[in-house]
C-alpha cells in the first residue's frame, strides 16, 4: 500500500525523494490495529511543523471532527468495487515540536480526503479456498478493512455461496456465549483487532472444531498461541508472532496452508496403509501357527523362516508405503473428528480379515503339498513364498485405502513400490534356490506349476479383497467404519 501511494505521486509529477529532504520526518505514531491510523511529524521548507495522518477512514474523520454520513456514498461506492479506503488529514503546528502523541491529534486537523486501493486477490488463492470448500475446510476472513470491501473480496475469492459479514464494533457487543452461536454463519470479520481474533478462535474451538490462524503483528501473538495450528508470516510477520506460532510461511502464501493440509492428510493415510499392511503380516503367520500349536500338526514354518519373512518385507514393501503420493480426492474428504483413533474399525476389520485369509491360504498350500506326498521341507518353503507373494498383491490392494486399486494407475505402481517388488522377488529366488539359503533356511527348489499357482492365489486373494472394497462402498458400511 505504502509502494502503491508512492506510485502515485510519482505518476501526479511529484518527486517523493525530494519531498522527503524537504518535509524531514522527525517523529511518529505508528499503526496499531488497536486505533488503526497513523501519524507523523515533518519540518517543512519554511520550517513550519505540520501532523500528517493515514488510516481507516471513519477512525480519521472522527479525529478531524467530519461527520462519515458526509462521505457515505462515496465510500459505498468505493467498497462495491472492492477497493481498500484510507482517509488523510493534517494538522499545522502553531509552534516547533520534537515529539508527538494522540494529545496532538485533538482540535485543528483539517481532514484531506479518501484514497481508493485495488488489491485484486491472487489466483492461487482463489484455487486454494475452493480446494479448502471441496475438502470440508471452512475460511474466515478476518481483516480490518471496511465491511463492504471485505465482503466484495470474499465474494470473489467464494468463501462461501452467501458471506456474511460482522464488525469490529458489533462483535464487541456481543458476549462470549453470543458469538459461539454466530461464529459459524459469520464468514468475514471486518474492522477487526487483535483482541477480536482471540475471541474468534476461541469462539470456534468451543464448537470442537480444530482451528488454525495466520497472523503477523506481535498484537497476533495471543491468537496464534490459542490456535490449534498458529501460522505466522515468514516475511512480514514479527519475531513475536513467529515464536507463539506452531507453523510460519516463508512465502506468506495461503496456498501453501492448503497444500501443507493437503500433504498432511496424505502423510495420515500413509501411516494408516503401513499399520494396515504390517499388522496382517504378522497376524497371519501368528494365526497359522498358533493353529499349529492348538490343534497339534507340525508347524507350517520354522523360527528362522518366520525371521526371514519378516527382514526380506519390512526393509523393502513395509517402507515404501511411507512414500505413497496422495490419492485422488484427498481433498475432497471431508475433515476426519478431531478425536478419531488411527486404527479406526474399518482397519481393525481389515486387520483381522486379511490375517485370517493370509493363514487361510498358507494352510492350504502346507496340507496341498503334503497332501502329494511331497516332504517338509518343501511344504514349508511353498508357505513362505505364499506369503510373501500374497503381500506383495495385498500391498497393492492397500496402496488406496478409500478407492479401488483395481486401475490402471493402481497396477502400475510407482517407482519405489516397483523397485522393493523387484528386491522381493529376488530375494525370494535367491532364498528358494541358492543352496547356501537352502543350508540355512531348510528351503528346496519349486519348480514353476509351483510358482503359477503361488502367484495365481496371490491374484485371487487381491480380488477378493477388491470386491470385499467394493461391497463395503455399496452398503455404505466404508463410511461408517473408517470414521
């Protein structure tokens, strides 16, 4: 704005460094949201002292004694385009002053007139509120610009489908109970100060909604504490604001507010697809031996096969699930309760059907090649690849969590699911033929019916779990165990 006002007299034929050596600032009042103008102390040419104000317009003309109904339509007119008012005015010194304070600013100042701004807002912001509207994130505009000019900006932005507004002075008559109850339907907040922000956050956290506020002035510092996510600007903002924020913007751009949002709830989805693909890992082995143990037939694996199992997965296809890129319609979700657990019921479902199918089909494959009179050995190395490669089908299954995995982009994978399925399968045939593994491990070689049908039960099993989704979906069950 201060570049704008430059710009301007530049454009009049005015020189402003020269009118800086001849006007010497020698002392000033700064903006405070709290009285929201500000004032300065020059020596003139003739060394005359003169009082120079800026700021909301109705705080300037109440200074200078002009009633604002004067101005009414004027400035109506200005905030229907959307643009951003100062008021000026000045006050001649009758003698020399070094310093000033708000008792100068009493009788005498001459109110000069209003300056219209357009701050247009960016395009990236509007893509940003809408994205933040599509995933169930509610924005407020909390500004101490004139109502009018707010509302227009928040109609272009689309905050929402019918902003309304409330003042500063409006909100200060309302009490705590009272702006609970309006806080929700308010979308724009004009006219506001520091203390009015405080009393905002506090007004939606009582709704137990998470709250997250961007501020840059040291009067911001109590709201950004009060937030759930405090979010300071890391080029305007104060030391004050950075230090009580949780989060600061080094761009000072609201689009990355949404897209660390956006990044946060693929981090969260990630972690539940690691903690639903590890814990069936573990469970189906854990299942199929404790049948062993209860009903009394051999052991489908051995200690060290298990180890094996373990080490050869959690180093490659247990890490790159932590890597997974967001799904499609991560933003249009909406926000998961504030007190959701991480193993939701769906999961726990998933867990335990997934632990018992991944038994389920070692089992099978155990008694099938026992049943051709094949020896242990042999039985138990087909129960290790059986597992191994039923993950690597279930990893896919599990790589989309809230859509089917049956697609293009679902089969293909990404480079670091490609690249721990490559180290996989290589471990596994080194552990199945080389004879050092066979020495340790108790393995023999399989001949290849043997792998087909492996990997045919594989694919069976990711059906399976594919249409288990699918089902879920259409009985609208999906929605109500995830949450």
């Amino acid at each position: 704005m201060e570049g704008a006002l430059v710009a301007l007299a530049m454009k009049a034929g005015l020189n402003p460094d020269h009118l800086r050596n001849e006007w010497k600032r020698l002392d000033e009042i700064p903006f405070d949201a709290a009285y929201r103008i500000m004032a300065t102390l020059h020596s003139g040419p003739a060394d005359e002292h003169v009082i120079f104000l800026k700021g909301a317009p109705e705080e300037v003309m109440a200074i200078a004694g002009v009633d604002p109904a004067l101005w009414e339509q004027r400035i109506a007119q200005a905030t229907d385009h959307g643009e951003r008012l100062l008021g000026f005015a000045m006050k001649r010194l009758p003698a020399a002053k070094a310093r000033i304070t708000f008792d100068d600013l009493g009788d005498g100042v001459v109110f000069l007139g209003l300056m219209g701004f357009i701050d247009p807002p960016r395009e990236e912001a509007k893509a940003a509120i809408a994205e933040c509207r599509s995933a169930g994130i509610a924005v407020k505009m909390i500004t101490g610009d004139h109502l009018g000019t707010a509302l227009v900006i928040a109609r272009q932005l689309k905050i929402s489908e019918n902003a309304q507004g409330l003042t500063g002075k409006e909100l200060e008559t309302l009490s705590d109970d009272a702006l609970a109850a309006r806080v929700l339907e308010v979308d724009v907040f004009a006219r506001s100060s520091p203390e009015h922000k405080l009393r905002i956050v506090r007004a939606l956290q009582s709704h137990g909604l998470i709250v997250a506020m961007t501020g840059d002035g040291v009067n911001d510092a109590p709201s950004l504490k009060q937030a759930d996510v405090g979010t300071a600007m890391g080029h305007k903002g104060t030391e004050a604001a950075k230090e009580a924020a949780e989060m600061v913007l080094l761009d000072d751009n609201f689009a990355s507010i949404v897209a660390a949002v956006r990044e946060g709830r693929t981090v969260y989805d990630n972690i539940r697809k690691v903690i639903a693909w590890t814990l069936p890992t573990n469970g189906g082995e854990a299942v199929a031996v404790v049948l062993a143990i209860l009903i009394g037939f051999t052991l489908p694996m051995t200690a060290t096969q298990i180890l094996w199992i373990n080490l050869v997965l959690a180093v490659t296809l247990g890490l790159v699930l932590a890597f997974e890129p967001g799904e499609p319609g991560t933003m249009e979700r909406r926000p998961r309760a504030a007190n959701a657990p991480l193993l939701s019921p769906f999961l726990l479902w998933r867990v335990v059907l997934v632990s018992i199918l991944l038994a389920a089909l070692s089992l099978g494959v155990f008694f099938h090649t026992l049943g051709q009179g094949r020896d242990l050995e042999t039985a138990r190395t087909m129960v290790v690849n059986m597992l191994v490669v039923a993950e690597i089908f279930y990893l896919f299954n599990v790589r989309y969590l809230h859509m089917r995995s049956l697609t293009w982009r679902g089969a293909v994978g990404t480079p670091a699911v490609l690249g721990a399925i490559a180290v996989v399968a290589i471990a596994q045939l080194v552990y199945t033929y080389a004879p050092f593994m066979q020495a340790i491990f108790e393995s023999r070689a399989l001949p290849l019916g043997d792998g087909a049908l492996i990997i045919a039960l594989g694919a069976t099993l990711f059906l399976c779990l594919e249409a288990e989704k699918l089902l879920m979906r259409r009985l609208g069950w999906f929605e109500e165990l995830s949450a």
